[in-house]
C-alpha cells in the first residue's frame, strides 16, 4: 500500500493478520482520488481562508501567543494525556522544528532543571499549512513523555522556542494517584463535544478544572470535523441543523440572531448566527476545536476514545447525491443520480481515523493495548478502560476491507467500499467475523483479568456507542454480542457511552437487557453486582452541530432518565472503594440535571466471581450484622434517628454519614422496584442501630430536596422532558462529610 507520507504511516485496511499495535498503519491509495484538491463546504465563497462574504472561516488563540506579529511557526495545540508513572505531553506546530522535540521541566515552576526529548509525526493534511494562517493550524504534532515520576505530584515544564515558535509559559501538570491510593477524587466524562452547542458545556468544564477534576475523558465524536459540509446541504424543515430561524428545531428561546438574513445567496443551515459556528474545511474544525480547549487540554490530561466522526471527511451523502457530484466528480453545486460514496472518495488524509490517530497521544502502546483505540489505565481506587466501539469487532459500525469482499477477491473494488471503511488497527487472528480473535477483544480479556480488585475496586469501561437505551438500533446488539459478555464476567461496575446525543440513565442490566431489580435501592441509588449487572450511562449530550436527538416512541423500562433538552458533561466522582457518585452538570449554568449514587454491598470483593446466579425477583430481603467504624445511611423521607450520643434529625431525602462509632450494625434491606416508568416515590426505611444507642446529645436536623423527574410518553413533537433538582450536600461538625469518607456502606430503602 502506497503512504500518504515518507515519515508516518496512516491507516490500514487489509483482510490478513497483520500485527500493528506499535505503529500506525497506512490508508489505502488502492484507486485515485478524484474530487477537489481542497473539499470546501461553501458555494459562495470557496476559499480557504474566506473573505467574510460567506461562511466567516473562524479562529481561536493559539496555545501559545507568538512573540512577532507575522510568526512564521507556533505551536498552537497543548495536550496532556498519561502514561504510566508518568505523562506525555503533545503539542502542535504548522511546520516541522527541525530538531527533536523537547520539553524543560522539574519540580519548581523557578527551577526547570530536566530535559525530556521526543520524537514528531505528520500527515499530508487538506488544506496543508502552508496554504493557511501560522496560528491557525497543525500539521506537525510532537511527543514528549517524562517518566518515572512520583504519583499525584505536580510537575511544572516549558516547551521551549524551535524553528520559528515561541517558547510557552511554564506550565504544570500532576500525575496520576497510584493504584491504590484511597483518597477520592472526581473526573470529566463527555461525550459528542464539537465545537457547536457547546459554549455551555465548555464553560462548566472549565470551572471544573479550576475546582481540581483530575483529568476528561471524552468518549468520542470529538471535533465533528466530518460536518464541513453542513453549508453545502439543502436545508429541509424537518432537521434541528437546520437553524434559519423559522423552519427549525433549535431549543427555545431563538436567539434573535438566527433570524437576520444572511448573505445573497447563503444558506441558512450551519448551526450559528450568521452560519459559521462550523468550518467549512474538515481540518479547520480540528484545529478550531483543539485551539479552544486549550485551556483545558494544557492544564489536565485530556484521555480520548473514538467515535463514528472521527473515521473520515463524511458518514453519508446529501439530498440530491450533492457529495457523490463533489467528492467523485468534482461538480460543485451539483446532484448526482445515485450516492456512489466510496472509501476513495475522501481526500487520504481525511480517511481511516487519520486526523484522529495524530493529533492525540494515549498510552495504547504502554497498556498492551492499540495507539488511540484502545487502552486502559488505573487512577487511585478505580481502573478505567477504553474501548474501540467502532472497529475491531465483528459485525462492527466501520467496516473492514475484508467485508466488503466478494467471491475469491483479495482486495476489495472502489465500488464495493463505502466511505466510513476503516480499520482493522489490530490483529485478527481468524475470521474477521469472530470477535473473540480480534486483537482487541483478546487485549480486553487480558486486562480485566488482571485488575486487582484489593487496589482498584472499581472498573469503569467506556466506548463510543451505547449498548441499550430507549433509542434502539442494531448496532446495539452487535456491541453486546462483542463485550458484554466478558465485561460482566469481570465484574466492571459501569459502562458510559455517548453516541446518542441526549442524556440516558439506566437501570442495572443484566444480558438480554434484564433489569436487576435487586440492585435498585431507589431512583438514584443502585448497588454494584459483580457478574450479573452493569450500570448503563449515555452521556452524548456536550454539544454538536446535530443538534439533540429526539425519541419518536415510548421510553422503555430500562430507563431510569432521560433528558433530550440539555447540554452538559458529568462528573464521575469515586468517594472510596465502595461509594461512587455520578452526576450531569447541565450546560445551563452548571445545574445537576440528575445524580446516581453506586454503592458495593458489604462485603462485596467487585469482582466477577459473584455467587449470584441470577437476576432477583422484583422483592428481595437481605439482612447484616457487622460492626463498624463509620456508616452511611439513605433517608428517603423525614425521620429522627440515634446513635451514640447523637440524635439525627431528617426533614427531607439526604444521605448521611455517620462517624460517632464503633456501631454494631443490624439491618434488613426490603423492597421492590418499578417494572415500567420510574416514579419518584421513594420507599421506606428500617434501620436499628447500635445496642445501646440512646437518645440523649445534640439534635442535628438536615434538610434537602428531592430530584423531581417528569416522565412521560410522547412522540418527538414533544419530548419526555426533565425536571431536574438535586439533593445538596449539607455537613455538620459531628458528621465526616455527607457520601464520602466511608469505611462501610449501609444504604436502605
């Protein structure tokens, strides 16, 4: 196969097993490409920088502000990501440096007395960075990684002046907690960002790394680069793109920017006022979105997974084949009688995940596992594992040449091909139709065999695409037909997913989406159970141009909530070994549009070799006595209890924590759960605390409100909508903090 670059190697599309994990493979240039040398999403203004008569071509501050006023190199992207013991550090460049990349660090912001040294790759972009502003694209991207480094200390590094850049401000990062440690801590998790809708979800974020939220993780359709084209495409009313004002879905109120007419001639159906919240060239919206989270990717690591719009310029054609006439034929304006969208009809630079595989750096390599597909790491009490959704499985969203392979073929035609064609990025050894001989697959088996549940308890796993939810689609099935299986086996705690692009929480589910009902303490509070239920998370709500999306039938049983109207990202925070909060931060001002609390039985190990053998019936009984050090408790409605010398007094839903021990603990743990529409009736408590406990001490009385969830069934008209509030944290000086701090869990319902 032919290389799009002497230095780098790209992408792989083969039917055979070849073992790739240490490089990235090449695109395959099997058939010419035939469209535009630049594919451009604008008729009225086809250029690439623009001169503001049609789509304006955005920009964004570089990371670092050039010290000329006509620089001819800058790094213009900061990306941190971990390595174990260690971290790497990515940074971005229009042109090469000429030397070996480096970064000075050390201990003292004062005192940047170490050298690191790396190395640099590129791609042969569209658009190259020649043709286009110094500060405003990357076609170099070095990696520099420091080593051997104590766990959760802060390091301080400057990436200093190179053929042309400046040299950055000194800047910090701090290192993983080391597997083990049991101080909690609280991270990101976004999914389907981009750079439109997004505003809202960016600010909260930001705020968020100000608070001290270890590191992102964003879960794939990261820049939506593959969205250049919105400008060229017929608007029709029955899209929510589709923003000109009148004939649109965009959530209520209309900014009033939305109705000003554009240009003669312009379409209305970018996304923004005025268009232009979207960049008409596929790597612009790269840069553009890598430039505006700079301010989170240089300040925490920034871990990523793909998604379906990181394989290539396009997913499918327009009305009237309007891509086929361009990207085949290169007719601009055109139609085309039937959509012939093949792997062939991107630019090489904009196929098989390119983009994607250069401008991040995530420890595949370190982990056993595949570059940015797939990998795992462990952070403090929690091994977190990200997954390929979109390739390297059977049956899966992006194919492999090999299924497109007809008769005796060894090499499929152009016309056989379709356009989101991609990988495999590992070894299949077998049959591409059997995911247990894909590389990744075998890598997944192999690290969740290996978790230490004493050290991390908790196992989170992520990819792109969701399992189950109230949108049902066949790539569902062919995902549980992968993973499933073998993620319950290990006892992984949670599965977080995007793709869908609202907010979705499930109840626990075991295979064939049995829904474990003994798991369910109340609404917003689930047990874990090791080899017979997951916890389900569609988290696709941080942005995009496409908009919300919209349930045209019912909402199943196996959702718990489900929100199509707001932006956000959640905070996953992991309490202790057996305490895990989850929670949305809408957009909206950072409100908490809904929160689950995860908690392991007692005396639950986390792993998979649970002796429950099956699902309980919906009326499950259990009863414990233990003594203990400290307890939480889950008060679903007001109550006065004692224990020791103090005197709870409860006026609404809160979750207690209780430190005034030894107590000696006897409680019996009954109810049922709901078997279709969730309410927010909650059920009853019984509790009886330790022998002895009196009722004399200080009375201390806590308040706090219910989150309220409106459910209903409806048509995609009108939405099941969400009302949303949430329980706040309340502390008092006898009390080790509200969900936190917990040697045992005693949560009742």
């Amino acid at each position: 196969m032919k290389s799009t670059t002497p230095t780098l190697l790209l992408g792989v599309y083969t039917a055979f097993c070849i073992h790739i994990s240490g490089a990235i493979p090449t695109v395959d240039e099997s058939y010419p490409y035939t469209g535009p040398a630049v594919p451009i999403g604008d008729w009225i203004d086809p250029t690439i920088n623009g001169n503001g008569e049609g789509f304006p071509r955005l920009v964004e501050p570089p990371a670092v502000v050039p010290s000329s006023s006509k620089p001819t190199n800058n790094i213009n992207v900061i990306a941190l990501s971990y390595i174990p013991q260690g971290i790497n550090i990515h940074y971005q460049t229009p042109f090469g440096l000429g030397i070996a990349p480096s970064v000075k660090w050390g201990i003292s912001a004062t005192a940047l007395d170490s050298k690191a040294i790396g190395s640099s790759h590129t791609y042969d972009r569209t658009p190259p960075c020649s043709e286009v502003s110094v500060t405003q694209c990357s076609q170099f991207y070095h990696e520099v990684q420091i080593s051997g480094l104590k766990s959760d200390a802060t390091y301080y590094y400057q990436i200093p002046a190179a053929n042309g850049t400046t040299a950055s401000d000194v800047l910090s990062f701090t290192t993983s907690r080391a597997a083990g440690d049991p101080t909690g801590f609280t991270i990101a998790v976004l999914n389907d960002m981009g750079y439109t809708n997004a505003g809202g979800t960016y600010q909260q974020l930001l705020k968020a790394v100000g608070e001290g939220v270890a590191f992102a993780w964003h879960g794939g359709d990261i820049s939506y680069a593959d969205d250049w084209y919105s400008g060229i495409l017929p608007c029709e009313d029955d899209w929510p793109v589709c923003y000109n004002g009148t004939s649109t879905e965009i959530p209520p109120p209309t900014p009033s920017d939305y109705l000003t007419p554009l240009p003669a001639g312009e379409i209305a159906n970018q996304g923004g006022p005025l268009g232009g919240d979207m960049s008409v060239l596929y790597e612009s919206n790269w840069d553009l979105w890598q430039q505006w989270m700079n301010n989170i990717t240089a300040n925490i690591p920034y871990m990523v997974l793909p998604g379906n719009h990181e394989a290539t310029c396009s997913e499918f054609d327009g009305p009237g084949n309007i891509l086929t006439a361009y990207l085949n034929n290169n007719v601009t304006n055109g139609t085309a009688a039937k959509s012939a969208l093949t792997y062939f009809s991107c630019p090489p630079s904009q196929r098989n995940f390119t983009a994607y595989q250069n401008r991040f750096r995530m420890p595949g390599a370190e982990t056993g596992g595949v570059g940015n597909f797939w990998y795992s790491f462990d952070y403090g009490l929690a091994h977190f594992v990200s997954l390929d959704g979109e390739t390297d499985f059977a049956n899966s969203p992006e194919y492999p040449f090999a299924a497109d392979l007809t008769g005796n073929e060894t090499s499929p035609k152009a016309n056989e091909t379709y356009v989101t064609d991609s990988g495999p990025f590992g070894t299949i050894n077998g049959s591409y139709k059997n995911t247990k001989a894909y590389e990744q697959y075998q890598w997944l088996a192999k690290d969740l065999a290996s978790v230490d549940r004493t050290k991390t308890p908790w196992v989170i796993a992520m990819s792109h695409r969701p399992m189950y939810s109230s949108m049902v689609s066949s790539y569902q099935k062919n995902l549980r037909a992968a993973f499933e299986e073998l993620l319950l086996e290990n006892g992984v705690d949670a599965y977080l997913s995007g793709h869908i692009h609202w907010y979705e929480r499930l109840f626990p589910l075991g295979v064939n989406s049995t829904i474990d009902k003994a798991s369910i303490i109340n609404n917003n509070t689930y047990y874990t159970n090791p080899g017979v239920s997951m916890t389900h998370l569609i988290n696709g709500m941080a942005g995009n141009i496409e908009s919300h999306s919209t349930l045209s039938g019912g909402i199943l049983n196996i959702t718990a909530v489900l929100d199509q109207t707001h932006y956000g990202f959640s905070k996953l925070t992991v309490l202790n070994s057996t305490a895990l909060k989850w929670s949305f931060v809408r957009g909206d001002g950072g409100i908490i549009g809904d929160e689950l609390m995860l908690l392991k039985k007692p005396g639950s190990s986390g792993g998979g070799n649970s002796t429950i053998s099956s699902v309980a019936p919906s009326s499950t009984t259990y009863v414990t006595t233990q003594t203990v050090t400290a307890y939480t408790t889950y008060c679903p409605s007001a109550t006065t209890f004692t224990q020791g010398n103090s005197t709870y007094t409860v006026t609404a839903p809160t979750t207690l924590t209780i430190t005034n021990c030894p107590c000696t603990l006897t409680y019996t743990t009954t109810g049922s759960v709901p078997t279709s529409k969730p309410t927010t009736t909650l059920g009853s408590t019984e509790l009886s605390t330790a022998a002895g406990s009196t009722a004399t001490g200080k009375t201390i009385n806590l308040t706090g409100s219910v989150p309220t969830i409106g459910y209903t069934s409806t048509s995609s008209s009108t939405p099941p909508a969400q009302v949303t509030g949430a329980a706040d944290r309340v502390q008092a000086a006898s009390l080790a903090g509200l969900a936190g701090m917990l040697g045992l869990v005693a949560a009742l319902f």
